[in-house]
C-alpha cells in the first residue's frame, strides 16, 4: 500500500483500488466489473440502477416465470402462474391451485364443472343430490331430494333402511305373511284381462288370509271365496278390504275430483285429496245394505298426515243429494260401536260399523254400503 496512492484512506493503493476516490476497504464487486461496489451505480450490472433494482444483486431483467420478482429474489422463479406452486408440481398451470370451489381436487381453473361439489357431473345449482354422486340424478318420487340421498325414495311414509319395497309406494298389507309389503311382492294376486284374477301364490293356505287385486283405471272381479278378505288396491295406494262377500262382484274405481263436478260442491272449508267410488254387486246389481257379517273398509292412503292436518272421508248420499261426513269412530268397552251415517248409536240400522279413524298412514271407515268417498282436507 502506497500511502501517497491512497486518497480514500481506504488502505488500497489508488493504482489498485476499484473505487479509488470512495472508501472501499472489501473491494467488493458484485457484478464483477472495473468498479467496485461502494462507488458502482449499478452494483449487479443489469441496466437497472442501484436506486431502483427490484432485486440487488441480480439481474432484474431474468424472471422466467414472468411474476414481476427477478428469479434472483424469487422463491419460486418457476411458478409461472404465481399460485405457490413450481410448475413441475403444478396441477392447474397457468392457474391458482389453492382455488378449488368444490373441493374436488381439480382447481377451478382446470376443472369443467367448479361447483360440482361431489363431482358427479352435475353443477350444484341442478343436483338433487348436491354432496352425494348420482350422475344419473334419479328421483323415483319426484320430489326435490334424488334417491341418492333421498331418505324415503318413494315417498310413502317409510324410510328406505326399514322399507321391502324402496322404490315403490307401500301399500301396507302383507298377505303372505313374507314380510315383503304385497305392493313389489311378486307372489301377490294379479287382475286377468277377463275382469277376474289370477294368482301367484294366494289360496286358503295364506298366513294372511287375504287376496290382494291391484287395480288400475277401473277393474270389475268376483269376491274371492278362499279367504275372508279380498283387497283391491289403486295405483295411488287407496283401497278397498271386502269382508265376508264371497261370490259377489267388487268393483272399484278412482274418483278424481272431475268426476264430481257435477254433484254438489263439497262441504265449506274442504278441499278434494282422492276419492274412490266402490261398489258390490250381484246378477250386475248394487247390493246394499250388504248381508249380515260383511262390510267394507275404504281406506285412503295419506302420506300427508301430520298434527297439524285434518283430514275427514265424506262420502256422496244420492237420496238426500248431499255430501255427508263420515262419523269418527266409537268404542265402548274395547269394542267398536256402530251408528248411522251421523254418529248415531241408537240407530234402528246402523251403516257405520267401525267409524272413521287413522291407521298408520291410512283414514279408514267400515260400512255395510258402498257408493262414492272422498278423502277431504279441512
């Protein structure tokens, strides 16, 4: 060291010093040039000077992934679409991986449907099935839930874990005793075209000591004479129980509510649910009142039973061109009482044998007449 040589005082001979006029004692020269970096206006030699580099000490002009950080100051220089993620590990380039609506896996960038929650080819917006997969979105009920995750598929009051027929509505009668509901039982009775029945396995050795006819528009048939109690049962589930008629003809049909229009308009306060309209026959004849020790039961199906409804079965009396409100039913020590159409219990001639009362999801009556019922809202 010359002193002499050393105006910065920098203990560096000025013929050697990189920046013989500014203290530099390191010499140190990030960009390798003639000028150290103590007096280097632009220490990194990138174009960029000191007082405006992005990233000192490197070159700001090299990001290869185009973020606006030098690779120099990037953790990630290779995150072209800045989400956190080098590309070579990056599931949705050119996207952000953290994005994923649905949480699918599939960022929203790269995934065709991003609010499709259980990724089943339906956005959440039209599935009925939301968080549950069912691609082919089936709904036996019709209602708002897919069979998927719809508790009750079919919608008839018995939830699929507890239900013999899942997909199809109950009717409520095991005839054979098989514990499988007689409405997707395939050993139950079945209407021939000839307006009577055949069966499959029904006879007086059934456990139930009933033969089940399903009915669909209107069916005609003769009273099974093998079993106390013959049942025909609409699409809707709404039937009719013939007790002790063997021979006779039954006939039941669906009564919708234009099949009433013509008659007078229900009571104030009630409104139409289904109707049936039931008659027994004899040489093509209505009988009525039936013999003794026979009755019908109409029963309605009524999956909308709750505490706060009530429902009534009126039933069309032609003599007196009226509706009339079925009686509730009575029970004296145990047993049912029977009364007149109007809840008499002195009645000369009862034709209400067993009044008006729920059965799970049923409002049934029995009578010695048959005739038009409707099953009413109040």
């Amino acid at each position: 060291n010359d002193p002499q040589n050393d105006v910065d005082g920098d203990g560096i001979s000025g013929h050697i010093d990189n920046c013989p006029t500014v203290s530099n004692p390191s010499q140190a020269n990030a960009d390798g040039d003639g000028m150290g970096d103590a007096c280097d206006p632009d220490d990194d030699n990138d174009g960029v000077l000191d007082g405006a580099d992005v990233c000192p000490g490197f070159d700001d002009t090299i990001d290869t992934d185009a973020d606006g950080i030098p690779d120099g100051c990037d953790a990630m220089p290779n995150d072209n679409d800045n989400d956190g993620v080098n590309d070579g590990a990056d599931v949705c380039p050119g996207f952000d991986d953290t994005i994923d609506t649905d949480a699918d896996g599939i960022p929203d960038g790269c995934d065709a449907m991003p609010n499709d929650n259980d990724n089943d080819g339906v956005n959440d917006g039209g599935d009925n099935c939301p968080t549950v997969s069912n691609p082919a979105q089936t709904n036996t009920d019709g209602d708002s839930m897919g069979d998927a995750c719809d508790p009750d598929d079919d919608n008839d009051g018995v939830l699929d874990a507890a239900d013999t027929c899942p997909i199809t509505p109950n009717w409520f009668v095991d005839a054979d005793a098989d514990g499988i509901d007689d409405a997707c039982d395939p050993n139950i009775a079945i209407p021939s075209s000839g307006g009577g029945s055949t069966a499959k396995s029904s006879g007086p050795g059934e456990t139930g000591g009933r033969f089940v006819i399903p009915v669909t528009g209107r069916q005609v048939m003769k009273i099974d004479c093998a079993n106390p109690t013959t049942i025909m049962q609409l699409d809707n589930s709404n039937r009719v129980l013939f007790n002790g008629l063997c021979g006779y003809d039954g006939v039941l049909e669906t009564e919708p509510e234009s099949g009433i229009a013509g008659l007078k308009p229900l009571p104030a306060g009630m409104t139409f649910v289904s109707g049936m309209n039931i008659s027994i026959l004899q040489n093509n004849s209505p009988v009525k009142p039936l013999p003794d020790k026979s009755s019908v039961t109409v029963s309605f199906f009524n999956p909308q039973a709750a505490p706060d409804k009530k429902f009534s079965i009126l039933f069309w009396d032609a003599a007196a061109g009226d509706w009339v409100k079925l009686p509730a039913q009575v029970t004296k020590d145990g047993k049912f009482v029977p009364t007149d159409l109007y809840g008499d219990t002195d009645a000369d001639k009862p034709e209400v044998l067993d009044g008006v009362h729920t059965s799970g999801y049923r409002l049934e009556v029995t009578l010695n007449f048959g005739g038009i019922f409707i099953l009413a809202a109040e």
